[in-house]
C-alpha cells in the first residue's frame, strides 16, 4: 500500500512539472525587447529598488507591449498616456522627457515610470499594496478622482 502511494505521488509531482512553465517563457515576446529600457529608466527615476516589474505588469495590462496601441477613447502608445496627459507630463518633467512622443517606446517607458513616480509621491495608504492600488487607479482615472472617491 505505501510503494503505491509513494508511486501515485511521484506520478503526481511529475505530472505537475511537466505542466510547468518557465518564467522566461510567460513573459510576452514584446516585453522582452523593451526590459532594458523599462529597467534603466525605471531605476534612474526610483532607484535601484525600482518595482520594475509592477510597470511591467502596467505596460502589459495598458497596451500588450504594443507600441503602437490606440484606445477606442484616444489612449496612445505602449503607456497608453490620453493626450492632455502625455502634454502636461512631458511640460512637467522637460530635462528628462523633452517634447511629448507617447508612441516612442522610449519616452512612453520614461513618462510612465516619471508620472507613476509623480502620484507615489503625492498619494497615502495604510499598506503599500493599497498604495500601489491608489497609484495605478490614479494613472487611468487622474489623482484628483482617486482623491475625491476616498
């Protein structure tokens, strides 16, 4: 009887890691080509701590890496900034963004990782989970929305 669990549970360690799939192979091909720079911008602006893989996680919910993605209400580019956004962003922060070009994937990594920086810094929670959560729904709906709905 215990040589026969012993081999049902074997079979079923096996049989689950033969599902397994790689990290590297979850991660989408597009993101791939953008890691480098998502990272040195990310961590140029918040430090070697940056939580890179957070605006991974934004970049891929926003656009699917697709740096030419349009929204049906105007959204633009791989961060998926609206265009009043992307112009006051880029007039915030001139020395690091220059003149706004959200279907750039350069600039689109910068002025996201630089505008979710911007609502860290202005936005409280009692955990950082609740924190991270107020920042991402102030980068879609603005702070000011998130701040009255509190």
């Amino acid at each position: 009887m215990k040589t026969i669990r012993k081999a049902l549970l074997g079979f079923a360690v096996m049989a689950l890691m033969s599902c397994a799939v790689p990290v590297s192979a979850a991660i989408p091909q597009e993101a791939h080509q953008h890691q480098r720079e998502l990272t040195r911008n990310a961590r140029a602006i918040w430090g070697m701590d940056a939580p890179i893989s957070t605006f991974a996680g934004q970049i891929h919910q926003e656009s699917g890496w697709k740096a030419n993605a349009r929204s049906p209400v105007g959204a633009q580019g791989l961060a998926q900034f609206m265009p009043d956004t992307s112009r006051w962003i880029a007039q915030m922060y001139p020395q690091s963004l220059g003149e706004q070009a959200p279907y750039n994937p350069s600039w689109a990594l910068r002025a996201l990782v630089t505008y979710d920086h911007w609502l860290y810094q202005r936005i409280q929670a009692n955990t950082e989970c609740d924190r991270w959560a107020f920042v991402l729904s102030a980068y879609n709906g603005g702070l000011g929305w998130v701040q009255r709905d509190r």
